[in-house]
RNA sequence: GGGAGCAUAGCUCAACGGUUAGAGCAGGGGACUCAUAAUCCCUUGGUUGGGGGUUCGAAUCCCUCUGCUCCCA
C-alpha cells in the first residue's frame, strides 16, 4: 500500500469568475500534490465550489437568473480554467450536490447529539436595503450606515441555532501551541494564537432568513450558514457521514492549501467542529499571502486587475507552465506577492535562457558531436567538474527538503541554479572548442555528459512545476517518467550510449512588438 | 485602543551571536559561438533606518526614536 497524501484548496465562490487570487492557491496546491504524486504517494487532491449564501442569492438576481443556474455556470468556469493551467485535482467538490448535503446534515446531527449546537439569538448591525447583517467592524467603517444606500443600519436580532466554540477553544489553543508545525506559516500562527487567547465567542451556524442552503436537519426552518456548510467540505468530499465512508478512512487526515483571510475559520473553527465529531484534526494548514498588482491593489477600475481573461491570455501566448512557474517564484510561499510585467518577463527569460537554452545546446552538441549518443565521462574529473556533479547530486534532497518545508519558491528555482550553473560549466569547459582537437575527444565525452545529466535532473526536480514542459524536455532527453518515482529518477543517470531525441527550444522567445 | 512584526545594494531578498554582510535582477566592462540576438566572466554599489547598551565579538540580543506593514476591536 502506498502512502496516502490529501491536499485540499478552499472551495471558491462562485459568483464571479476565478481571478489571480484562486489561480494561485490552486496552481501551489498543484504544485504539492504533484510532487508528492511523484514520490509515488496515493495522492487525492480537492478543490471546489462553495455555492450557498446570500451574495450567490444577490448576484443571480443582478443577473436575473437563479443562484443555481448561477453556480453551475460558474462552476464550469472554474473547472474549465484549472484544465487549462494544468491542475491535477482528482475530485472537484460543489456544496450543492447531493453528497456534500446529505453528509453535511449527517455532521450536524452528530453535534446536535453531542449537545454541541443550540438554539439561540443572533443579534446584528442589519442593511436592509441589502437584506444583510454586517459585522461590527464593516458598520464602524462605514458610520453605521450602509455602504449601498446610505441608510442607517439597524439593530436586528433573529433566532439563530450556534456550535458551542467556546468549549474547543482552550483545546484548540493547546493543539496549536503544541504542534508548532500545526498552522504556517509561523507568523501566520501567532496572530490566531494570540486571538485565541483573547477569547472566543460560540459560533451562529445557521439562518431563518435564508432559504438558499442546506436545511438543518433539526430544524429544516434554518439553512446552515456559511463555515460549517464550508469546511464541512473536506470531509464530506470523501463520504465523511455517507454509507460509504472508504475514501474518508483511506485520505483523511489532509493538508489544507488557503489564503490568509480564511485562516481563522480554518484554524480554529474547523478543528473545533472536528473535535465535536471526535475526528482527527487536518495535519497541516498553510495560509499563503495576497498578490497586488503593479505595486498596487488590483482592481477594476484601475485596469491592474488579473482576472481570467489575463491569465487565459498569459498562458495562451507563453504556456500555461510558465505562468505557473511565474506565480510560483514570484515570492516566497506564505508572503505577499505582486504581479509585474517585468517579473514574469524576468521569469520567462529564466525558463527560456537558462532553463531551455541549457538544454538546446547540451542535446545540439551531443547530436553533432556524438551523433545524438550521451558519451561515457571518461578519465579523473577535474574540480569544476566535480563541483558540477556535486551539485547534480545534491538537487535531489535540496527540493525534496523545499516541498517539504513549502518553500514553493525555492523548490521551483533550485533546478534553475542547476541550468545556470551548467550553462556556466559549458562555457568554462567550451566543448565546442574541445570538438575541434580529436586529442580531446576523451574530455568533449565527460563534458558532454555531465552537462547532459544535470540538465536531466533539473528537468525532473521541475516536473511538479512544469508538468507539460519538463516531461517535454525530458522527452527531447529520451527519457520517460512513466511509473518513476522522484527518488528513483533523480538516482538514475543517463547510461552512455543513451540515443538522445530532437533538440528544440522548449520556451521559444516571442517576437517582439 | 490592544497585539504582532518588519526596516540589509537601485529593485527583490539571504546571512545557527563568530572570517572580508552575500545571491538574483538592473547598471558598467569584457569574452565566446554549441545554443532560443541565447550564454559566461569580471565589475560598480552597503556607516545593515537613527541613537544608546550587553558582549572578546552584534545585521543578529536589550532599550529608545523614526518609518512601514499585518492581525484584532
């Protein structure tokens, strides 16, 4: 039996189309799920659509249509974009179906038996022009009055049903001061433990006013709100609470990939909820930051907002691995992020000149000088050749120690160093003036092929970034990755007598404008 | 108002309290032709935000000032 590895993404909202924001959590989660796929680990990776709510209500009646045809439209959108930048995900969960219901009601009866959910009253700041309560701090901002109308906000209170968070709280507190690696990034993880320690309030799970959702099972007069219908989809995605619960016993616990505004509810809410169930906390959850763009905040009336259109652009002209790789590298996983021009050129240039160029003249010289076959490295190495092989050899446990760690970042630009470094060795050794000397046949061999297995192994180490583009260079290598393993194909050198493939550019430039 | 953090080269960032503070990009100079007008080498550039302290030794620890950011209310 293989190893089990979970990954989840949070699930959107589908009530516009995916932008910059969701493509990148999607894509490193990607990322993750393809390197551990490549260990040879039984990989289930989970995104999806959180279609309940009142803005899916608001939006379909903007558009004059209903919040189901809404989601269906738009979830579409969703899936259709992550073909096309190259996700792998193995199943694509909307809390509209049937499944994420039913499972949904089954986790609610539970805490209700538990004695972990209660009748009580939800009192608010109310936009009546909008139908909405508001938080305490979106009415100071706004001085009490609503952001739309301009009306005053009024004082409003409903029956609510809530989960008793309180309860979890010092528990949870306790798992996360205990399990440093438990919420990440480190900062991250200070900001919910030091709000934990300042108490928490139960929490108001349900609706009386909202029709569009899951009805409680309890009382089919509420619709479940918001997060416990939310996160209850990382579960419910594997049958948690079904009949047939195998996939829940098989993957879960998992990792969960989100964005740093949602860190609360996935720190401290959901672990609460799955204490409540008696179930087994996720085993990691890391918050990534915010992309801006230009320097600035994105937006659409400053012309500076990445949307599906942009990235549908991007991929289309450069290749939907460069654009993963762009976003990748843009930062360090966890920090904040801005897209320019000038860094995803920087980026392409990297692919193209170090990346893909190392490649091109490594296979175009042992196709001229070696008929296309990798020499034998023959005779004592010399010390730059040796420095060549030393890093060769290290990039196998440097990436893996970077995936680990979730340093995306660094983990996407190590093989590049490997290239740059090869690219320096190429010129240093300059093969093509060994060729002219038949006395140097014997060092034009070991040149050529330690240039040849570096490119080969950095090729590999960015096959979870790069999945079309490094199987293609790998292809030019004459090598397949069908049924290998990380380990196993960062351990194999290219045997001598290797026929190798056609050589192209594997990043072409573009003409300029 | 409460809490946390950051400040290092023009830009983005590195540097368990321990040699001369390092990379990439940008800038300047040069080399080369296998390769995608690609590549490589050399090089300019820093009082590590200011001030004080601890220490044999501080970018790193402490205090303080300034500026910025984030979380919460």
């Amino acid at each position: 039996m293989n190893k089990t590895y979970y990954i989840t993404t949070p699930i959107y909202y589908p009530n516009g189309e995916p932008h910059l924001g969701h493509a990148y959590c999607t894509v490193c989660t990607d990322v993750l799920a393809r390197f551990h796929k490549l260990c040879g680990e039984d990989v289930h990776f989970l995104t999806g659509t959180d279609e309940h709510g009142i803005k899916m209500v608001k939006t379909a009646a903007q558009l004059g249509t209903e919040p189901r045809a809404l989601a269906d439209k738009n979830a579409q959108v969703f899936r259709e974009l992550w073909q096309e930048i190259g996700i792998c995900n193995t199943d694509f969960i909307r809390t509209t179906e049937q499944r994420h219901r039913e499972s949904v009601q089954e986790i609610i009866r539970r805490m209700v038996a538990r004695d972990d959910i209660y009748l009580g009253s939800y009192e608010g700041w109310y936009d009546e022009g909008q139908e909405e309560f508001v938080t305490e701090t979106e009415a100071k901002n706004n001085d009490y009055r609503s952001p739309i109308s301009g009306r005053p906000l009024v004082r409003y209170k409903e029956n609510s049903y809530f989960f008793r968070l309180g309860k979890y709280v010092p528990q949870v507190l306790k798992y996360i001061e205990e399990h440093p690696d438990f919420v990440q990034p480190e900062s991250r993880r200070n900001e919910v433990i030091s709000k934990l320690r300042a108490g928490v309030d139960d929490l108001s799970i349900s609706r009386a006013t909202l029709k569009w959702g899951i009805p409680l099972p309890n009382d089919p007069e509420h619709v479940v709100y918001v997060w416990m219908d939310a996160l209850s989809n990382y579960i419910t995605a594997l049958g948690y609470g079904s009949g047939d619960d195998s996939l829940y016993r098989k993957y879960w616990p998992g990792v969960h990939i989100i964005g740093k505004e949602i860190l609360w509810f996935h720190a401290v809410y959901w672990p609460a909820m799955l204490m409540s169930l008696g179930e087994p906390l996720p085993k990691q959850i890391f918050a990534h930051g915010w992309w801006t763009s230009e320097g600035k905040k994105m937006s659409k009336s400053m012309g500076n907002f990445i949307d599906m259109q942009k990235l549908r652009d991007v991929a289309g002209t450069y290749g939907q691995d460069a654009l993963r790789y762009y976003m990748v590298r843009a930062a360090s996983f966890g920090s904040d992020l801005d897209w320019t021009e000038a860094d995803f050129n920087k980026s392409f240039n990297e692919l193209a000149n170090v990346l893909g160029n190392c490649l091109n003249r490594t296979i175009k010289m042992i196709g001229k000088y070696r008929e296309g076959k990798v020499p034998d490295s023959q005779g004592a190495l010399e010390a730059i050749d040796q420095a060549l092989v030393e890093k060769t050899n290290k990039l196998a446990d440097e990436v893996r120690k970077a995936y680990l760690e979730y340093d995306l970042q660094a983990a996407a630009m190590l093989p590049i160093e490997l290239a740059r470094q090869t690219n320096g060795y190429i010129d240093a050794t300059e093969p093509f003036k060994l060729a002219k000397d038949p006395e140097k046949a014997q060092r034009l061999s070991t040149v050529l092929n330690l240039s040849a297995q570096a490119i080969m192994k950095a090729l590999v180490s960015l096959i979870p970034v790069l999945p079309s583009k490094a199987v293609e260079g790998l292809a030019q290598l004459n090598v397949s990755i069908e049924g290998k393993t990380f380990d196993e194909l960062m351990g194999a050198t290219l045997p001598a007598g290797h026929q190798l493939g056609e050589g192209k550019p594997l990043f072409p430039k573009l003409e300029r404008k």
